[in-house]
C-alpha cells in the first residue's frame, strides 16, 4: 500500500467495491437485430467502488479501495489509474477469473442499458477484506468511515465479504454507508433472498425492502420518508435521463436529503 496524501480535516475512507472496465456503445440509430448497426465504442476503467473511490482521491481523501481483479491487462491498467488519482489500492487478484467487464448501451435519450459481467467482483472473499481493515486501522488518520458499493450486496458470491465488511467496521466503532445502487437488483433481493435477512437486519436489509416496495408505487415521497426511517443520511444523485422526475424526489425528500453534486455523463455505467 502506497502512502496517499489528505484532505485537510478529512477522515480516511475504506471503499469496498468492484473495479471493472466498461465497453460503451453509442449506437447511430435504432438497432438492427441480426445484423450491422453503426455505433461510437470506447472503453474506460469502471465499477462503483473504483469510481467513488476515485472522486475521492481526486479531492484529496486518503481513500482505500477494497476489491479483487483479474490477473489481467484490465486489472492493471486499473490499478495504474487509480493510483495515479491518489487511490490506494488494496486488492486480491483471482488467477482463474477476469477482471468485471459491463457492455453499456446508450441510446438516443442518453438512457443506459447495462450488462454486466462480474468476474473477480463476485469472488471476491471474506479474507480479502478483514485482513486488511486490520492494516488499515493501524494507519494515522482518525476512525476511518467504510463505504460498501451495493453490488458487493446484492451478489450472492460476495455477499458475506460485504456483510464481513460492515460487521467489522461497526464493530471498531466505525461510520458506514451503503450505495444501493441497481434499482431491479435491489429490487430482487429485498422480495427474494429471505436466507440472509437475519443477518442483513441489522445493516441494510430494512432499507432495500422498504425502498423497493415505496419505489414500486412510484410515490416520491413515501419512498423518501420510509428510507429515512432506516438510515441515518440520505444522498441521492439527480438522474440525468428523466430530470423532472428527479427534481421531483428532491422536493420531496427535502427534509430527510443532504444533495451532493455529482458528474452526470451517461456513459459510465457504474457511477
């Protein structure tokens, strides 16, 4: 682990989170099942925790990333970026698996359609993430704060990493949060995963199943005021693609939302 430099008066972050690379493509007009449709492809480092932890770094934060990659060009060429914007990078690599991979469609009203392969993000273990938090603590900085990327969460494979992760930080008497980040995959495992709810009671169970369910009425407000009975803060990023709508979840989620600016281009699937 490298030395980072810090924000003045800032606590140290654990970012736990996937690193991956997206393949975006734009394509020129309606797509052609079964055959040729024109598009603009580029590819860039990717993955919610990779990008948080970067915005982080790149405002100063001594900021830690937390995840497994490949034994890959995409793995290292992550890594290269990301300490390059002043991330430290703690991470296991998986000899059998690749780095995360996410194909992102954007079509003509910036909407993104994403298909992800998780690879190493959803191997990632137990022992990837306590032995370093034992490190970690041991650093200069005050109490760290650890956030958790939501897909950590919401796949079955990494779950208990995830889980391992918040319980250890609660227990040093730590800060958390957690981003839940896909609205569908929330949605499934606040209905569906009833084998993990005892344990996920005492984090973030409550908070997907009340989410899901007020978003399901598309009531703003209810959704807001049943989140905010579960979690201490609440951020929420304006979506870029249905900005009324989202101006309207700000209105309404006045009382119980702290608004942070966030970049709003829709080529990155992950952020």
């Amino acid at each position: 682990m490298g030395a980072v430099s810090t924000a003045a008066g800032a606590r140290p972050i654990v970012v736990v989170g996937d690193v991956g690379l997206d393949v975006v493509a734009v394509p020129s007009g309606p797509i052609r099942y079964g055959t040729d449709t024109p598009a603009r492809v580029s590819m860039r480092r990717a993955g919610a925790g990779a990008n948080t932890a970067s915005r982080l770094g790149a405002a100063g934060v001594d900021v830690t990333l937390v995840a497994r990659v490949g034994d890959d060009s995409a793995g290292r060429t992550a890594r290269a970026e990301l300490e390059r914007a002043g991330v430290r990078c703690a991470w296991a690599v998986d000899r059998d698996l690749p780095t995360g991979l996410v194909i992102v469609l954007v079509d003509e009203t910036g909407e993104r359609t994403m298909l992800p392969s998780r690879g190493a993000n959803a191997a990632l273990q137990i022992t990837d993430v306590t032995g370093v938090l034992d490190v970690l603590a041991a650093l200069p900085g005050g109490m760290p704060h650890l956030h958790l990327s939501g897909y950590v969460l919401l796949d079955p494979g990494s779950r208990p990493a995830g889980l391992a992760a918040l319980t250890e930080a609660r227990r040093r008497g730590w800060t958390t949060s957690v981003d839940p980040q896909a609205a569908a995959l929330v949605s499934d495992v606040g209905r569906a995963d009833a084998s993990t709810r005892d344990v996920m009671s005492r984090h973030v169970d409550q908070y997907i199943a009340r989410m899901a369910e007020s978003l399901g009425t598309r009531d703003e407000a209810a959704a807001m005021a049943a989140v905010s009975t579960v979690v201490g803060a609440l951020a929420l990023s304006r979506v870029m693609t249905d900005p009324k709508r989202s101006d309207a979840m700000l209105r309404a989620a006045r009382e119980h939302l702290l608004a942070m600016p966030t970049a709003t281009d829709a080529r990155n699937a992950a952020d």
